[in-house]
C-alpha cells in the first residue's frame, strides 16, 4: 500500500487505495486518542484526590495561572497543567517582554509559536489553560494521523504493504499515545504541537512538497529548539530520498540522487522560525542571541558532545548505590539538592529512558531511511551535549518522546508478536498512568 501511495502522489492523483489508508490513519489515531487521554484524566483525578495537589504548587505557579477555575474544574485540569505549564500560560498573558532585562530572560527559553497560538485564541475570552489543553489535543491527533501514514509509508516498502506494516503503523501510534510521559503530549506543554509539525514535514518532503515542507519546518523551528534540526534531515531527503516527485538518477555511492532544482530554496524557510524569534527579541529590547542561551538560565551548559550520557551513567550509579544503602546521612551525588533518595530515584529512572532510547535509536537508523537516522542523532545531541549539573539527563524522556522514528522502529519491532505487543503497551499504560498521578500532584517527573 505505501508503494501505491507514493504513486498516487507522483501521479498527482488520490487512488482509493490512498483514501483507504487515510481512513485507516484517521481511526486509528482516534481510537489511540480518546483512549490514552482516559487513562490521563482518571490517573490524574484519582491521584490528587487521593494525595491532594501537593506541596509544590504554591512555590512554583504563585499566580496560579494553573487554577483558574472552581474547584470541580481545577481537579479536572490537574494533569494537564503543571510545572512548564505555568511559563507556557505567563508567555501566553503577558508575552516575553525582554525590556525588563534578566527578570524575564528565563521565558526566552520556551519558543514562540505554542504559547502564541494560545494567547492568541484566548484573546476572545476563553481561558488560557483550556486553550492550550485544546491546542494539544488537536496537535497530538494530527501528529498521530501523520505518524501512522508516514510509517505505512517507510515500512510498506520493506513487506510491500502487507499485514506486518499495517500492523506496524497501529503499533507505532499507540506506543506513542501510551508511553510513559504521554501526559505531556495533552498538558499546556509544546510538544504535541512540535511533534505534529515535524511527522507532517517528513511527510510532505517524501511526497515532494517542498514549500509546504519548508513551512511546517519554519513552524517546528519557532516551536521547539531542535526544530532547525529538522533542515539538515530535509536536505538530505531532498539529494538522497527516497522521494515520491522525482525518479532517482544513478549515482555513485556518495553523490545526490536527485539533481538541485530551485525547488531546494524551500528547505531554507526551517532556519527562518528560529531567527524570527531571535531577531523579535532584539527588536523588542532584547539580547537578539537571548534564545540561544536562555538554556543557561536553567542550568543548562555545553559540556561537549553526548558528555551527558557519561555524567547521567555516574548519577544513575550514584543513584543506584544511594537507593540501595536505603539511607540518606550520606549523600553519593553530591552535585543534586534536596531529598537524595529523590534525586537517586530520578536519576536512576533517566538513565533507564536514556538506554531504552538509545536502543530504538540505534535500531531506527539502521532500519530507515538515512535522513530519519540524521534527525535522531543530532536531535539527541543537544540535550545529551548541555547537560544540567544537578540532573544531566534532566527531561531526556520528553525528548526522546517526540523522536517518531523511535517509535516507527519499535512498531515494526513488535508487529510480528501480537502477546509481546500487548504486554509492551500494558506496562507503558501502567507507567503512563503512575507518572501522570506524579506530575498531577506536582511531583516534578522529567
């Protein structure tokens, strides 16, 4: 079916074996959706009803822009608002104003086009929060709509459109709708909205749409940092593919496929969403270069490339002996405040994300396309290159949450193994529902 779906495209044509696959995608991605966020909303009710909301929220939402309902509407809000949630809804009231110097150089961390959108829509009357409750839930079916087409795209070709690929593009789309942290994916958060936009890039640059490719990249870029990763990944679709537009031409082994067309120019809107942001910035009163080092207002600093991953493997050891000695008069990581049984019990579960990740990611550069493998690695360099001292790998899973082809890979993984496919997702749905009752009651979770 993907073979007859990149036909169509070249044709210019929808054939019904395209609409077909539509459908598929469009109740499959429904299904995954209303499901997943059931399991959010009753995790997260059941755990502040049962615990309370936590001692966390009066320090960290003093305004409490994450309750501004009564009390029956706060409860109902509560995993999906919470932590970043409150500079996400304070950007989207009152903006980034960097006039104000340092007071407000925090914000520029948080990238303009989510809680923009929010502002925007909520300027009518609505309340911020349920707006970005909405935004996200309307990015995470488009991103899982475009998840399930792209991988029935990629795998397609490796079974020629056969039981496993299907199988494989479902797959792909619940793991993403269950996985542990796809609370955030429905939370006033980002990541919904970047996921969705970066699937439907990959796609439309398979497809050969350029200007559109390049202006969802624009979009992704003034979403999230690695956004701008997102150009390098589509120039190297543009000269080596595969591409639906455009037949390749013999090459050798290193040289383009495709020849340079002025159709190229598009790619070089992705970079733009970034240096928009950037160049407002300085407009406004601003360090134009605000952006690109706001990180360090939270604690983020290059250390070198990948240094994370060794420094998160000594806070994970130091995390496990600390656990293990089930005591805390000595402290094994030094570098962490507070609680260190907290702190051990954080790192411990970061490092195990990191591992799990860099598995999928290995195995998804070797079974995909080389510009979905060029997306991964550079992706996870920027986190795993600024590490935070007290917690290097501090929000590596949310990171690793809105890497698709992760989980393309572990969708054809798991296709053939119907049991072990629904034990992987009943332990991710248990998981998912754990750590929503954890970021509910304002426990900081990744």
């Amino acid at each position: 079916m993907g073979t007859e779906i990149a036909q169509a495209s070249v044709a210019g044509a929808v054939t019904p074996a395209a609409r077909a696959e539509a459908r598929t995608a469009l109740r499959a991605a429904w299904r995954a959706l209303w499901s997943s966020r059931l399991v959010v909303l009753a995790s997260g009710l059941v755990a502040v009803l049962a615990t309370g909301e936590g001692l966390a929220r009066s320090p960290f939402d003093p305004g409490s822009l994450t309750r501004p309902f009564g009390a029956a509407g706060n409860l109902l809000a509560a995993p999906f608002a919470r932590w970043v949630s409150v500079w996400y809804l304070l950007i989207a009231r009152w903006g980034y104003r960097p006039e104000l110097g340092g007071l407000t150089r925090p914000r520029e961390a948080f990238f303009p086009l989510y809680p923009m959108a929010v502002g925007l829509i909520a300027a009518a009357g609505v309340p911020a929060l349920l707006v970005g409750v909405a935004v996200s839930l309307a990015s995470l079916f488009a991103a899982l709509v475009g998840l399930h087409r792209l991988a029935a795209l990629e795998l397609g070709g490796l079974d020629g459109g056969g039981t496993r690929s299907r199988r494989a593009a479902e797959l792909a789309v619940l793991l993403v709708a269950f996985s542990p942290l796809a609370f955030f994916l429905s939370a006033v958060y980002a990541e919904a909205l970047y996921l969705a936009l970066s699937v439907w890039m990959f796609w439309l640059a398979r497809q050969g749409r350029w200007a559109a490719a390049g202006l969802l990249g624009m979009l992704a870029a003034a979403t999230r940092p690695t956004g701008l990763l997102l150009a390098p990944a589509a120039l190297i679709l543009y000269l080596y593919g595969p591409r639906a537009d455009h037949p390749p031409r013999r090459a050798r082994r290193l040289a383009p496929r495709y020849r340079l067309r002025p159709d190229v120019l598009w790619i070089g809107l992705i970079p733009v969403g970034t240096l928009a942001f950037c160049l407002a910035v300085g407009a406004a009163g601003g360090d134009v270069f605000g952006p690109l080092h706001a990180q360090a207002y939270w604690g983020r600093e290059f250390a070198g490339p990948f240094v994370a991953v060794w420094q998160g493997a000594l806070a994970a050891f130091d995390g496990a002996r600390q656990l293990l000695s089930g005591q805390s008069a000595h402290v094994y990581f030094t570098a962490a405040g507070g609680s260190p049984m907290i702190a051990a019990g954080h790192n411990v579960m970061l490092f195990a994300f990191l591992v799990v990740g860099l598995v999928c990611a290995v195995a998804a550069v070797r079974l995909l396309p080389v510009a979905y493998g060029v997306y991964v690695v550079t992706a996870l360099a920027l986190p795993l290159s600024y590490p935070v001292a007290s917690q290097p790998l501090m929000s590596i899973p949310r990171f690793l949450l809105t890497l698709f082809p992760l989980f393309i890979w572990a969708g054809w993984r798991l296709a053939p193994y119907r049991r072990g496919a629904i034990a992987v997702l009943v332990a991710s749905g248990g998981l998912l529902a754990l750590l929503t009752g954890e970021f509910a009651t304002w426990h900081w979770v990744a």
